[in-house]
C-alpha cells in the first residue's frame, strides 16, 4: 500500500497552507513543501513579504493577521479555493518573540505575545480543519522557551505562550483524531532567523545560546522546514500528538 493511500489520500498533488511564510522557518517550509510537489498558499501579516516567496515558489499569498478571528475564517477559504482541492496540510509557524525582563513585563505585552502565538495557532488549525479530509495533517511550531521556561532569548510572556502551544498541540491531536486529521508539532532551538537576529548579534549572548546545543551551533531554517515537511507528510502516517525537538540536542538532559 503506498503512504498516501495509508493516509487516505489519493490525488497526485498536495496542498498545504502556511502562516509565517513570509520570513525565517514559514519561508523555508514554503520552499521544502513546494520542492517536494506541494501547491502551497501562504498566509501571513506581511504582504509584501508573502507575495514575493508566493513569486517564488509558484504559489499564493494571503494578507491576514492570525488574531483576527474573522479574517482568518475568510482568509483561509479564499486561500482553500486558490489551491483548488481540500487541504492536506497546515503548518503555523506565525509568531513573535519578546525579550522584556520579568519585573518589566505588562499585561498588554504578555497578552500581544499570547494572542499571536496561541490564539493565532489555535484560529488558524480550528479553520484549517475545515476544508481536510481524512488523513490532512497539521504541524505547529514550539519553541524551546516552552518546555525549559525560557532563559535563552525570549522571557516569561514568550515561554509561556509557547508552552501553551504544546499544550494546544496535544488537544487537537485529541479533538481532531476523529476526523482522521493528525496534529504534531515541532519544537525548535536557536534558528538564524530575522526573530533571533538581536540576540546572535551579541557575540556573548551568541555564545551562550549556541554552546547549549550538543552541536555548538544555531539551525538554518531549512533543517527546521525538513522537520516539519516530514511531519505533515504521509511518510509520517503513524505520529500523532507528537512534539518532536529540532534543537541540535539543546534538550538532551
Ligand atoms: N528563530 C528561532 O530561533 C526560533 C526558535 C524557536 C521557535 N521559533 C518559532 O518559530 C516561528 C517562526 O519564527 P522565525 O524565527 O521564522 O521568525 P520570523 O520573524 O522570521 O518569522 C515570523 C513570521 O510570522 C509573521 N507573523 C508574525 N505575527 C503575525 C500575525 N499576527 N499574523 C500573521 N503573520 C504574523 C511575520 O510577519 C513573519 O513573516 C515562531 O513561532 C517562533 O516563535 C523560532
């Protein structure tokens, strides 16, 4: 039996929608995803920066901000129709990052950081679930700061938001399973990335980010994109619920 046909899907194209492709580890997935035959739509806040990866790659390219409850519903059903057949796949990799020690930390910036990265995510896979069949298949995109609580690059309001996104990743995996659909999600570890950008500027921050991983270095965002095109493919038919870290092994202990 072929992997698609494990997956229930049989027609030759894929189709994927992907937010945060504009930039960093979004921008890299369109490029895997479309080099691996997907039609893809890119969904992200950043016109300008969507349409020239669309260009690209062959695709499409939607302005919308995740947390627009509203706009994401519509969004999602025009990109839906430009890709022409149900959607195979969701990756969420939209989001932003804060530095703001602790005791300096307000409501309205902790609550800015959760509504893009958690609401966001959550808006985007409840509307992505629509328009799948049996066998569609989601990734969102963790972070470190989630399981260890931060304390490399982002702070409280970051690593909480993105320990909400395991907790979120692990429900829908429960509520979706019965439409067939699987949800995982990755959980990556320092990604030169426009986002980290600040922090890799200071040789010692740099230092002590890089040194955390058993491989010394930061990822290119293509060793996070192949990740993530592996786990909304049907080669990974049997993993669901799954956060699997892309980290250099900055979680080994
Ligand atoms: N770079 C890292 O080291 C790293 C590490 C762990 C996790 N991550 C996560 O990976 C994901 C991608 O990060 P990146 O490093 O590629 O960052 P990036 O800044 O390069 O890209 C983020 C993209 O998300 C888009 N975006 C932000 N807010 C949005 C909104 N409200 N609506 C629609 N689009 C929005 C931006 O326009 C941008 O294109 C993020 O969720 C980030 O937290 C990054």
């Amino acid at each position: 039996m072929l992997a698609d046909e494990r997956v229930g899907i049989r027609r030759n194209v894929r189709t994927a929608i992907v937010t945060g492709g504009a930039s960093g580890i979004g921008k890299a997935t369109c490029e895997v995803l479309a080099r691996d035959g997907y039609r893809v739509a890119i969904v992200d806040r950043d016109e300008l920066g969507a349409h020239a990866v669309a260009d690209a790659i062959g695709g499409s390219a939607f302005s919308c901000d995740v947390t627009d409850e509203r706009a994401v519903a519509s969004t999602f059903e025009r990109a839906v129709e430009a890709l022409g057949a149900p959607l195979d796949a969701l990756a969420t990799p939209a989001g932003v990052v804060d530095a703001t020690p602790f005791a300096e930390l307000d409501a309205a910036t902790f609550l800015r950081v959760y509504q893009v990265n958690v609401i966001g995510t959550f808006l985007c896979m409840r509307e992505a679930a629509k328009h799948m069949q049996s066998g569609g298949r989601i990734c969102t995109v963790a972070s470190v700061a989630g399981k260890r609580g931060g304390g490399l690059h982002g702070t409280a309001a970051y690593a909480a938001s993105k320990g909400a996104v395991l907790a979120l990743t692990r429900n829908a995996a429960r509520a979706l399973a019965e439409r067939g659909i699987a949800v995982n999600g990755i959980v990556p570890g320092p990604v030169l990335t426009p986002m980290l950008q600040t922090s890799l500027a200071d040789e010692s921050k740099r230092a002590l980010i890089e040194s955390s991983t058993l491989l010394g270095r930061s990822a290119e965002p293509l060793e996070i994109a192949e990740a993530i095109a592996w786990l909304l493919s049907p080669a990974a038919s049997y993993v669901n619920g799954e956060m699997l870290a892309v980290d250099g092994g900055l979680l080994f202990d």
